[in-house]
C-alpha cells in the first residue's frame, strides 16, 4: 500500500485501510455477523421507540433525537458497539440535549420536494427509518454505501431492517465511510446535486461533506477530538448542524 497523506480526512484512510483488510483475509464484509446483531437488536425496540416517540409533544424533534442516538452504534469508534445498549441510549437521548439547528431543519423538511437521505451505521439504519416516517417518505429517497466497509449500512442492511420498503434506496457506489463524491457513482452525484435537502448522518458523511456546497444537515455525535475542536462542543455531543451555519453550542433544541 502506498504512503498515505495524513492530510485527508480520515473515512479516506479508512477506505485504504479496509481495501487491505478484505484483501488480506478474504472476506467481502468482515463485520457481517456483528452487522446482523445490531440491525436485530435495533429492530427489537422499534415498536416502542416509535409509540414514545408519536407520544412525544414534538414527534420530529423526537425521532431526531433517536437517530442520532443510533449514530453511537459505530465500530470505527467505538469497538465495542455490537454490545451496547440500544434501547437504553435511544430512550436517554429523548432527554438529552440536541445542539444545533433544530428550528430551521423543520423549516427546510417542509420546504424540500426532493430530500436524500445519507445513512451511516448497520443498526443505526433501523432508527433513521423512525426519522424517515417523519419526512414524508414519498419525498425521500435513502443511500447506503455501495461496497461494506466496518460496519456501515449496505443495501443488505436496508432490506434487513425495511428501509427498502419504506423509501427508494439506492447505493453511492463507494465503500468509503463517509461521503467521497468523486469517488461515488455518477447516478448518486446524479441524486446529490438535484436534491434539495440532504439529510447527512453520521461524523464520516459530516467529515467528508463538510466543504461540500448544498443545503446539507448534518446529524451525528461528535466521538474524536479532531471534530470536538472543529464543532466547538464536547466529545458526545449530539448535534443538527446545517453546512451554512455550523455548529452552535448555545442553540439546543427543547
């Protein structure tokens, strides 16, 4: 393999890393089995986490909230997320502070005819669905990654957890873990640019996107320093950021 430039963002060094991995232990999907574990085990509390959610005062914020929850469920990060509690994080975020532009994400769902939806996580894919009920669904149309990489969400998963049955889902083309449009298909950047909303979940899609021009939200938990410096919030943090205005530590969404 040959010498990296550490100046790119990282879902780029990651790509390069599991190109070798796959190479070298001949599996398509090496997180496969760990894959199955969370989208069942985040399927098994979609009932309730939709009734709370409904019973919420403002269902939107609400499913927002869970899924970004679901972005915890993140083996590039945290190793051990095939073990963690999914239910339990799901239910503390409804409680949690969410940091950002929840006012104007409202804003910009009632505005947009065509909405892309950019998955992150196996697992974490379940919960966007919750997300999703709550866009329109005949406005959205969801993307997975196009080739495994960790434990990102793949057509496969999709299907698993019914996102497919929901929503047009089609797949970028790439197997980085984030978004690389140059490295993505030409009928995703198709998407991409007639789209006018786009809904980016996850720090990868955030790093990759970020300098990208488009009415983009972001919604993930902040999990490096790297990106804890860039954002202005701490490490944990859940946040809505849209591409024109950042992150604000002082705006949280009730």
């Amino acid at each position: 393999m040959s010498e990296m430039d550490m100046r790119q963002p990282a879902p780029v060094m990651v790509q390069r890393i599991h190109h070798l991995l796959r190479e070298t232990i001949g599996a398509e999907d090496p997180y496969r089995n760990a894959k199955d574990y969370q989208n069942r085990t985040a399927l098994a509390f979609l009932p309730e986490l939709s009734s709370r959610i409904e019973a919420a005062a403002d269902p939107l914020t609400a499913a927002l909230r869970v899924a970004t929850a679901g972005n915890a469920i993140d083996m590039g990060a945290n190793g051990g997320a095939a073990e963690f509690d999914i239910r339990e994080t799901a239910i503390q975020a409804l409680a949690e502070p969410l940091v950002g532009e929840a006012d104007g994400f409202r804003t910009a769902v009632s505005e947009a005819d065509r909405i892309l939806y950019l998955t992150d996580n196996a697992g974490e894919v379940a919960l966007d669905c919750l997300l999703i009920r709550q866009l329109l669904p005949t406005r959205v149309t969801a993307a997975v990654r196009g080739r495994p990489v960790i434990n990102d969400a793949t057509m496969a998963d999709a299907r698993a957890v019914g996102l497919d049955r929901i929503v047009e889902v089609i797949d970028n083309g790439s197997d980085a873990p984030g978004t690389l449009l140059e490295d993505c298909s030409p009928e995703f950047r198709r998407r991409f640019a007639e789209a006018d909303l786009i809904i980016a979940k996850g720090q990868g899609n955030y790093e990759t996107l970020s300098e990208e021009p488009g009415n983009i939200f972001y919604l993930f938990k902040v999990k490096c320093p790297m990106v804890a410096a860039r954002t202005g919030v701490p490490i944990g943090t859940n946040v809505l950021a849209h591409s024109k205005d950042g992150i604000t530590a002082g705006n949280v969404a009730s």
